[in-house]
C-alpha cells in the first residue's frame, strides 16, 4: 500500500460553468485516498488554464520528478484529463508509471493504469481524444468559412462596438463611429477624436479607450458590411453597414498614408466634418481654394453625401466663431481642477487582481468570489468614467477670448463641446452673398 501520495489538482479559471473546481477536485482525490486507505503525503496544484496548450506547468513537472525519484509511490487526479491531454505527454507518464511502478488512481475511476489493459485503454483514450479534437477544429472552420462567405456576422466574445450581440446597429454608438470616420478624413488627430470616445462611452468590455483601440474600431471592416474570414475579404455582410464603403476606404488610406487625409486637414477647416449636409445629412469637408473658387466645405458623394451643397468657408467660420464666442461670454464656464483619478484608478486595478489572486489561491470560493470582485469592477467603472469626463470637461474649459485665439484644434473641440449640429441649407440658385439664416444651428443646452 502506498504511503507517501502524491493528489494532483489543476484550476482552469477561464471556464465558469465546469463546475469543477479544484476545491472539488481535491476534496474527492482526497476522500477516494481515505477508501483505499492510502496516505497523502502532498498536494500539487497548477493555476494553468489547459492541460493541452502549452503552459508550464510547474507542479506537474515536480510531481513528475517526485514519482519518479520514488519520493512519492502513489498518485491520486480526478481523472485523466486533468492530468494531460497531450498523447506524446500520456505516453511519457505511462513509461514512468511502468518503471517507477507507483500505484495510481482516479476517481472517475474508468482507467486503471496499474494494468495492461487499462494503459492501452488509456493510450487509445489520448488517440481518440485528439481525433475527435482536429476533426471537431475541422468542421468548425469548414463551418465558420461557410458562414463568412453567406455573410453571417462573426461572434466574438464581446459584442462589437457600434452592434449588438446581433449585428443590430446601436444608435448612439454607430452615431460616434460615423462621426470618428468624418473626422479621420478630415485630417483631426486620433487622440482628440479618442478622448470625445473617453468621455461619451467606455468600451464594450467596460474599459477605457486608448487611440489604439479607437483605431482598431474605426479599422473593422465590419463597420462598412464587409465580412472577412482569415483576413480575406469574402463577402458583404448581412447586417447593416454604419458607414459606406468609400468612407471605410478613404479612412484606411489615412491610416495607411497612402493618401493625405483628404481635402487639407481639420487644421485649415474649421468645421470640417463637424458641419453638415442640410439636404442630406452627411457631414461636409473642407476644400483648399483653387483658381476658380475659394475655400468652401462640400457635401462630397465620394463619401457618401448627396453633393448638392457647398458653402464658402470664410463667412461661415466667422459666423460660428462669433456665435460661440458670444455664447461663452455668457455663460463662462469655471476651469475645473483635473483629478484624473490615475492613483484610484491604479490602486483599484490592483484590489482586483487580489480578490483574483486570493480566488486562485483557494482562499476565497466562487460563490464569495463573483459579488466581490463584481463590486469592485463596479467601482473601478465609476472611477474611470470620472476620470474620462474630468479629461474631456478640461479640454474644453475656456472663456471667449481664449476661444477666439486658441488653435484650431481647440476651437473645434470647444464647437464640438456646445454645438449638437451645424446644418448647411441650400442657397438659392446663384446666390452669391453669405446669408446666416441659412446655417442651422442646434446648441446641445438651452441658452
Ligand atoms: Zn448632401
């Protein structure tokens, strides 16, 4: 009878409803040890999340060793599986159980590899198990490619920003997204387009946004119906587009530098990409003047619009600036202190690793564990949205003066701060003369 027992247990974290945790593992490997009548001597546990990927696995490995040295002569798992599900490691744990001839058992109890047929079982176990694996990773591919090419949307593990879980557009996210794609041709900065992001809308995953993960959004193909599998383009989706392929591409070029951003930049328009169509709703980019014409905005049909209106850049910049100057005169906002909340936001990021850590360890169950860590995401959530609106309510603080002469990226923000929507109204045929009754002007508060 063996007397010095090895248990080995292993936490695969990531799987919520095997309802298998090493708690229980141990606790059975434990209690059949008891009805054998055999004497634990160690328990080994990994934090590893798969027994087939290739993970270190610390304690497997001192285990092995300890059995093999003869340190330990018997060794208890749940079942096979935990152990490994890799046939060439199998093979190498049934060599050693031949030659250090330690005694073995698990509870599931459906392999005894203390006897030739139960390694050959065994064996065939692992074989099978890795058929059915690669036939199984076969089909779903087969599958998923099929999918793909009838356009049927991709799921992933979190809904994608802009769509619900369906593919179904969501208003106010598809509205930002849109607008980012303006602004990317229009020639603004990712980060100004990224902190309007912070300041409106955490990610799907309840994080903050970074310019790298705005991008990767605005990079999605899905976003103009384009469905991809392996990269490759593939088909149009069956969902609903949020922004029309041109827009998608002429935004790609930007990123890619193949193309200047378009007309000449948010930093020689002032309300390109922020004023809009009157006719059809699209928002309008600034042209550099030519010899016939001087600069305007145009409602352009290469990205989408219906290009029938264009206005003169000048007089319309000038209204605007003197609208949200007088505006601010009025209403001087305070400057506010910025308390980003970094230090909270740090310290709370690592209660939570904690509770995780103290979940890993076995200290806590997961019916303590889930409202706990819950509360403290909850927490974490708040502090980053705080943060995200003390940033954006910062960029914007300014009194008139400072409006009038700040740059034009500033100014922007700042339209963009108080101004829902500027649409331009068509002139009447030859209308030569600016006339201001014909920009709409919608203020996001009472003024
Ligand atoms: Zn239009």
């Amino acid at each position: 009878m063996p007397s010095s027992v090895a248990v080995y247990a292993r936490i695969s974290l990531d799987r919520d409803n095997e309802q298998l945790g090493v708690a229980r593992q141990q606790q059975d490997c434990l209690e059949l040890a008891q009805r054998l009548g055999w004497t634990v001597a160690e328990v080994y546990i990994d934090n590893s999340i798969s027994a087939s990927k290739d993970i270190l696995r610390p304690e497997y490995e001192r285990m092995m060793e300890d059995l093999s040295s003869g340190k330990r002569d018997g060794l208890i798992v749940y079942d096979l599986d935990r152990l490994t599900r890799k046939p060439a490691e199998l093979e190498s744990f049934i060599a050693l159980s031949e030659k250090a001839g330690f005694a073995l058992a698990n509870v599931a109890g459906d392999v005894d590899l203390n006897t030739a047929n139960g390694r050959m079982l065994a064996r065939f176990k692992g074989a099978i198990a890795r058929q059915e694996a690669e036939r199984i990773g076969e089909r779903v591919s087969r599958a998923a490619k099929q999918r793909a090419e009838k356009g049927i949307p991709q799921k992933a593990k979190h809904r994608p920003f802009g769509y619900t879980v369906d593919y179904e557009i969501v208003p106010d996210e598809a509205e930002m997204i849109r607008n980012a794609y303006a602004r990317v041709i229009a020639g603004e900065s990712l980060t100004a387009i990224t902190r309007d992001f912070q300041a409106k809308f955490s990610t799907v995953a309840n994080g903050r946004w970074y310019r790298q993960t705005v991008k990767k959004i605005l990079q999605r193909p899905a976003n103009a119906g384009i469905r991809v599998y392996k990269g490759e383009e593939v088909g149009v989706g069956t969902w609903e587009a949020i922004v029309p392929r041109s827009t998608y591409d002429a935004a790609m070029e930007v990123f890619q530098g193949t193309s200047k951003p378009m007309p000449d930049l948010a930093n020689k328009h002032l309300l390109s990409a922020i004023a809009k169509c009157g006719l059809c709703g699209f928002v309008m980019y600034g042209r550099r003047p030519n010899k016939s014409s001087k600069a305007k905005y145009v409602c352009m049909t290469t990205h989408g619009g219906c290009g029938k209106i264009a206005r003169a850049q000048e007089p319309l910049d000038g209204y605007i600036l003197r609208l949200v100057a007088e505006y601010l005169k009025r209403v001087a906002p305070t400057v506010v202190e910025v308390d980003d909340n970094q230090d909270k936001i740090v310290a709370q990021q690592q209660r939570i690793k904690e509770l995780q850590q103290a979940y890993s360890d076995e200290l806590l169950s997961m019916a303590d564990f889930m409202p706990m860590v819950n509360i403290e995401r909850e927490k974490l959530k708040k502090l980053q949205k705080d943060s995200a609106k003390a940033v954006a309510t910062t960029a914007v603080t300014t009194k008139s003066d400072e409006f009038l002469n700040g740059n034009l990226s500033k100014q922007r923000s700042v339209i963009r701060r108080y101004i829902s929507e500027i649409a331009v109204m068509p002139a009447g045929r030859g209308a030569r003369k600016f006339d201001h009754n014909l920009i709409e002007v919608i203020w996001k508060e009472a003024r």
